[in-house]
C-alpha cells in the first residue's frame, strides 16, 4: 500500500476540482445532485466525468436539494454508493432529509461547500449553513484547503459505511475561499482509491428483493426511543474508526490527519481555535508572533461531529486563555456553535483557559492578518490578566460599529 | 384474469395492518399488486397507508419497501431505480425489478407535485400510483386540491357563510398526461377489471407510469363503512371521477355510464356533503352539476367520443 | 444481488441480530435504522378485535365469484386452490364490505352482531 505515496501525481485544482476528482476515484453508484453557488462546479465537472464514460456513475439531475437528498437516500439503501453534493440553501432545503438519512442509517458521503444563509442573500462564505445541521445527526468534517477536501472526501466513504458507524458524513470546505481557489494538490492513484474504499456495504438492501423487508417505518413510544439511542452510539464508536481511517490513509498517501490539528501549541500559553480556510491564514498570524517572542498556538478543528470534546479539553488544559472563532452566530446571545461546544468540553477541565468568542467572517468578509492578530493581543491580555476591563466575552470581529 | 385465479397468485400485502375497517386503499394495493409479474420495490410517502402498514415491529409488505418523508416518495423512488439501473449496468444484478411509489393525494396533487413532475420528467422507470381519497385523511380530514367543492373538510368546514370546499379539484391526470410519458390512467378501486388492466399496462410501459386511483375514505367522507366500493362505484357513474387513460398522447374513455347519475345523489351517500342539501345550497348543486357536465364534455372531446 | 465474502462477514455484526423483534427488546439488540428486516409480520397482529359485526358465510350458496376476497381491506377472505373457504376472523374487522358486495342474487355472507357469538365463545372457552 505504501506505494502510493511515491505515485502521487500533484495538480493545480480549485477545491472544487478537487472535491470532483475525489468523486471520480470514489466513482459511486449513483449521484443525485443540484447545481447552487459556490457548488455548481462540483456537479458540472461530475458530469462530464459521466458523459465522458470516465464514472460506472448513474447521475440523476434532480429538480431541488430536497430530491437530491431524497434520491440520493433512495439509492444507498437500495444498495448503491451514492452522493450528492450542496451549499448554503441546498443545505437548508435538505434540512428534513438530513435527519431521515441519519436515522436510516444509509451512509451517503456529500462535499459542502459553506456559504452564507439568507436572508440577506449572500453567496460567499460563512459557516451559517453546515453549523445548522450539527444537530442532524451527520458527521461533519472541515477542511482548511482543497487537499484536505481531498483527501477527507476518501476517508469519508470509509468512515460513513464501516459497519460500525453507518452513518452519512458531510465533508466542507469554505466557499470561493477553498471552492474557487487554485492550489497545488497530490492526488492518489485511481487505483490506490479504489482499494482503499473497497465495496459499498449496507445490511439492509432493498434490491436484495429475495429477502423481504420495510425500511421507514413508524417507530412510536415503543421503539422510537431504542433506535435513537443506537444512532447516537454509533457516533461514540465513530470516533475510533476516524482514527483508525486516518492511520490507514497516511499510510497510503503520508497525509496524517487527526481530530483536529494543533499548531505551535507545545509551550502556548493562550491559543485561537478556528474551522476551516482561516487556520491557513491563523498559522501566518502564530509565525509572526512567534517571531516576536510570543507564545501563542492554534488549534484547527478537522472533525466537528462527533465532537473531540475530551481530546480538546486535554489539549487545551494549562493554557491560560482561548480565543474561539466562529464563522457562524447561533443568534442565542450565547455566541457562536465553535465556543459553546468548547466552553461545554472544558467544564470538567482541571486547569480551563478563560474563552473568548470571536464571530467573524460572515457572507464572506475577509478575515486578514491584522484582524487575527488584533484577536490573538486581546487573548493574550485576558491570559495575562492585564485587560483593563474584561470586555464582552462574544466579540464580533470585523464588523463595522 | 378471472378472480379466482387472482387469488391464487401471492399476496405481498398482509392483514394485520391497522386502516380503519371498510379503509379502500388496502383494496387499491391489492389489485394493484396482483398485477405485477416481477419482484417489487414498493415506496411509500407519509400517509394513511404507510402509517397503518408499518406500524413496527409489524409490517404488512411482503416485499422491500421504502418510506422517507411525505413529499419525495417519487423523488426516493427515482434514487432506488436509478440505483437499480447502475447496479444492473455493473452486472450486479441481472433480474428484473419493477418499482412502485404509492402517495395519497395530500402527497402527491399538493405537497409531492414538484418532486412528482421531476421523477417523471427524467423518465425513471417506475409506477406513480397516487390512492386519491379526496383530502388529507391521516391528519383528520384536511381539504386537498383533490378535495370536491362543496365537501366539509376541518380546514373547508361546512358554516353559516361557507358551503365547504370553494374550488373544485385540480385535474392532475391530466397535469401528468402533459408530461407526455408513455402510460397515464384514471382509475377507481371499484372497477377492478379496468384498475387491473391499467396496472398492467403501467408496468409495461417502457418509462414511467402514472395511476390515479380513487380510494374511498368513509371516515373523511362520511359513509357507511359496507359502503366502500358501492361509493366509489357512484363516482364513477356519475362522472365526477372519469375512467380514462392516455397512452402515447392518447386520449381513451374507459368506461361511459349508460346513463350518468345525478352528482346529488352521489353526494346524499356522503356525510361530507349533507349541507348541500339545505335549501339555502340548492343552487351550489346546481353550479358543481354544470361544472361535472362541461368536464365531461370536455373529456370525451379529448378522447374523440360523441356525446349525447 | 451478489455480495464479496468481505461484505457478507463485515454485515454480519447487524444481520446476527435477531430478526423476530421482541417487545422488550433493548437498544442493542434492535435492527439499526428501525428496519423491520423481514416481511408480512403484521400478520402477527390480530385486528379482529375491532369487530362489532361478522360475517357469517354459507358454503352452499356461494359461488366463488371472489367478489368478497377482492373487495376485502383486510385480507381475511381465505381463498384455496380458487375456492373461498370462509373468513379469517383473525384479521376481519367487521367492516361487511363482503356481504354488500356479495351478488344480491347469492347472499351468500350475512353480517351478525358479535354479541349473537357470545354464548358460543364461552362454550368453546368453558
């Protein structure tokens, strides 16, 4: 297996590219799937992959997000891997069926592109859109860029369908930040995909017509209650099969991924926590300050459902403050969804940071050095105790007073 | 096909479900299934029917079935055939599948239309059988847009000011006869023959089919539950459910009443429509009578047949 | 449908799990995703109980048009080899769609009140 990684062939894609040429090593059954910005380019290339014979692929142009996901839903558990792609209102419009997967079980594997929720309608990125599904029972993994949309695209399809898990897995990268953005990617060989997915697996096919079966039921007081338990168990025994596909997977391609990515954090004193694409700019901002004599880190969540909640307390355990960044506001007055998963992961730490919410970014407002830095001195003053006066503890970043 | 052997071919619905005694579905999926030759994949959107089969851990399908939501049951459907056609391509399968959506009309004249008209719009190979009991009946009678004008419906209720439903039914046979796919059929759960022969010709249609089926709700109608097929069969005969079928573009009369019923005495079988027959509603009566007759005349204009 | 021997073992973890599913069976022990794994087990479930009124079938009058069998919701008429044996009371619910739609020339089926039944039952019972 390790072959590969000496067989790499390395492009310049968008992250949307590719998220495409990850769909066509994956080369599933069946895609069902809508066009909307940032993610349109994803299905367009798919399929010129399909009218060029390069995919076994059954692509079904849909006419909504709904019936994309109800479609691609009908095809998993009909016994076909099957994906689908989506952004922002797509996401939205896919609400009710995100559920309807994750309680039947059927492992579908869909990029998501993040852009921002209307209303005001706004095409740029914000996490407003996947962050609303945290709760649908959904893997979520984030990427900071397109190799790693890339490759967590391949470990998805391992980690939604091992029989342990069984559940789908959306995978995002930021919107015309990463989506439409041109950066060098190492591809795996078409081969090397191919085995390291092996064959769709899913108990329960419909088209096994010999055994008959009923999938959806009405589960009431009865029953309702015992197979929501096993849903929710099959995210504990997640987390030891994303580890598990992420040993696999650095040994075919020396790409070695984890929960979340620390950087810089060995003797930090305080920390920015981030998602997504703004981790690249972050780790500029942690150089310059270390440059500077700073001990400052950054942590970067990859896997934000299940939530690493005990591994990020142990990890941020000792450190005198944390700065959270959140592309999403939760409008609860609480702060934003980052910051109250990780001020809930700290409650029963021995030594907490203080924490500090920055929401920022929203509809694809820049987020520059000199913001990220502006976030890191206040951290650094809440860690030192030399903040005059302790401000709000959510603080809007970049936004115009 | 005689009855009798009907009877001796499988059943892949079982009792045991829980549909109110005297429920027409249970008798649509009965002859509907009857007539399929292959194994089936049956998908079902939220509704009476699949609310009182699969009631877990008791199913009543002797097949594979699917249920996800109430508005995407074509929408699914296509993702299980679509599935069928890669995996059949691959060469991993190789028998012959026939795919079967049943929605009621809430499920597919009102919400489900969207995801209806894109499934048969992409041409999947599948069955569309909506089981059309006239108004959402699972939820407590709401009115449709398959719902009669005039009917008492908790969302239409018959007052002082408002004689039940204001709008007639929306005619989505005919909606789904332009999208030109090859087999579209009106039919009704008490001509059994005829729903029989439509169901064979649905699944030998090379692309989808269609069926719209009228199933008889005594609860939401207001009839005795002996009543069922008896009820069904008067609307029939009185030319407020037409059977016809559109086949390639064209238009067929199934059946042609030798001498239509009064829609009134249609409707005095039905609670639901009781205020009707206040003297301050004669002329409503009147008004839907004219409306029945200009559709009919409308239909056999389609289907090239002379009227009287 | 053919599965690798890779599947099979791999699926084997949810399809040892029993598929006759118990009332009180706990979380673990449950087909996931709420899937009944097999067919027609509503036929388990006795609806007869709904009946107020049942059909009494006469052997000689009958005609085996079938009538009955198809316009039955519940699937209660028995039909052999293409002839009607009588009704499943097991499922009937007493809704006498059967005896409406029995040809008025053969009356074969008659709705009686249960309580006509009563007496029967506690002798069978006693």
């Amino acid at each position: 297996m390790a072959v590969a990684v000496e067989i790499q062939k390395t492009a310049a894609l968008t992250g949307n590219e590719a998220a495409a040429q990850a769909m066509r090593q994956i080369n599933p059954d069946v895609v069902a799937a809508y066009p909307i910005t940032p993610q349109t380019e994803i299905v367009q290339l798919f399929s010129t992959f399909v009218s060029d014979g390069l995919v076994k692929t059954e692509f079904v142009a849909v006419e909504s997000e709904h019936s994309a996901m109800s479609a691609t839903v009908g095809a998993a558990a009909a016994g076909a891997r099957s994906m689908t792609a989506t952004s922002s209102q797509g996401l939205a419009l896919m609400w009710e069926m995100l559920y309807v997967a994750a309680g039947m079980r059927v492992p579908i594997v869909m990029p998501m592109v993040n852009r921002a929720l209307s209303s005001p309608i706004n095409i740029h990125c914000d996490h407003s859109d996947s962050m609303g599904a945290r709760d649908s029972g959904w893997l979520q993994i984030y990427s900071e860029n397109s190799q790693e949309m890339y490759d967590n695209l391949i470990q998805a399809v391992r980690i939604a369908e091992h029989p342990n898990v069984l559940l789908p897995i959306m995978v995002t990268m930021d919107g015309f930040i990463i989506s439409h953005g041109m950066e060098n990617v190492e591809l795996l060989p078409d081969q090397a995909v191919k085995d390291f997915i092996g064959e769709y697996h899913f108990p329960y096919p419909l088209l096994d017509v010999e055994q008959a079966k009923t999938l959806g039921p009405l589960t009431l007081q009865d029953f309702y209650f015992e197979h929501k338990r096993e849903q929710a168990e099959a995210m504990y025994r997640s987390k030891e099969v994303i580890l598990a596909v992420a040993e696999e997977y650095a040994a075919i391609s020396g790409r070695k991924y984890g929960f979340f990515e620390t950087y810089k954090m060995e003797d930090a004193e305080y920390a920015v926590i981030v998602l997504g694409s703004t981790a690249g700019t972050a780790k500029y901002v942690v150089d310059q300050l270390r440059q500077a004599g700073e001990k400052s880190g950054l942590v970067k969540i990859r896997v934000f459902r299940p939530f690493p909640g005990q591994e990020l307390s142990e990890a941020l355990s000792g450190l005198k403050a944390v700065g959270i960044m959140d592309r999403a506001d939760t409008f609860s007055t609480q702060g934003g969804p980052l910051y109250l998963e990780i001020k809930a992961a700290l409650y029963h730490a021995a030594n907490q940071p203080q924490c500090i919410n920055y929401i920022y970014g929203l509809g694809g407002r820049d987020i520059d050095p000199p913001l990220i830095r502006q976030a890191f001195m206040e951290v650094k003053d809440l860690a030192s105790g030399s903040a005059a006066e302790a401000g709000p503890t959510v603080r809007y970043l970049g936004v115009r007073e | 096909m005689a009855l009798p052997d009907l009877a001796k071919k499988p059943q892949r619905f079982t009792g045991g479900h829980r549909a109110c005694a005297g429920c027409g579905f249970p008798i649509t999926i009965k002859i509907i299934l009857q007539a399929a030759e292959n194994p089936v994949v049956v998908g079902c959107a939220t509704g009476c029917m699949e609310v009182t089969s699969t009631i877990y851990p008791y199913t009543a399908w002797r097949c594979s079935f699917i249920h996800t939501a109430f508005e995407n049951v074509a929408a699914t459907m296509s993702g299980v055939e679509a599935a069928y056609r890669s995996l059949r391509r691959q060469g991993k399968i190789n028998q012959d599948i026939t795919f079967i959506a049943f929605g009621g009309d809430g499920g597919t004249y009102d919400i489900g239309l969207q995801s209806l008209s894109g499934a048969m719009e992409r041409g999947h190979k599948l069955v569309y059988v909506c089981y059309n009991n006239q108004g959402y009946m699972n939820t407590g009678i709401q009115r449709s847009s398959a719902t009669p004008r005039g009917a008492n419906t908790t969302t239409t209720p018959a007052g002082t000011q408002l004689p039940g439903k204001p709008q007639y039914p929306k005619n989505l046979t005919a909606i789904m006869a332009a999208h030109d796919i090859p087999y579209v059929a009106q039919a009704s759960m008490s001509h059994w023959n005829d729903l029989y022969r439509k169901a064979k010709k649905a699944f030998a249609a090379e692309g989808p089919a269609f069926l719209n089926v009228l199933s008889t709700c005594r609860l939401g109608w207001a009839t005795a539950p002996e009543d069922t097929v008896d009820v069904a069969e008067g609307a029939v005969q009185c030319n407020v459910w037409p059977l016809f079928e559109v086949e390639k573009g064209n238009w067929k009369l199934s059946f042609k009443p030798k001498k239509p019923l009064p829609v009134a005495d249609w409707m005095k079988q039905q609670g639901r429509f009781k205020h009707l027959f206040r003297s301050d509603n004669s002329q409503l009566l009147e008004t839907i009578q004219q409306q029945v007759d200009e559709d009919w005349q409308r239909l056999l204009e389609l289907c090239g047949v002379n009227g009287e | 449908m053919t599965l690798s021997s890779q599947t099979k073992n791999l699926l084997k973890v949810h399809q040892d799990v029993d598929p006759d599913i118990k009332p009180n069976a706990g979380w673990r022990d449950l087909p996931i995703g709420g899937v009944i794994p097999q067919g027609g087990t509503a036929s388990q479930f006795a609806t007869g109980d709904w009946r107020t009124i049942r059909p009494v079938w006469s052997k000689e009058k009958c005609i085996n048009c079938h009538r009955c069998w198809l316009y039955c919701p519940d699937m209660a008429w028995i039909s052999e080899d293409g002839k009607i044996q009588g009704v499943d009371l097991t499922y009937c619910k007493g809704c006498g769609i059967c005896a409406n739609v029995c040809p008025t020339k053969v009356h074969a089926i008659e709705m009686h009140p249960e309580d006509d039944f009563k007496d029967d039952e506690a002798v069978k019972e006693g």
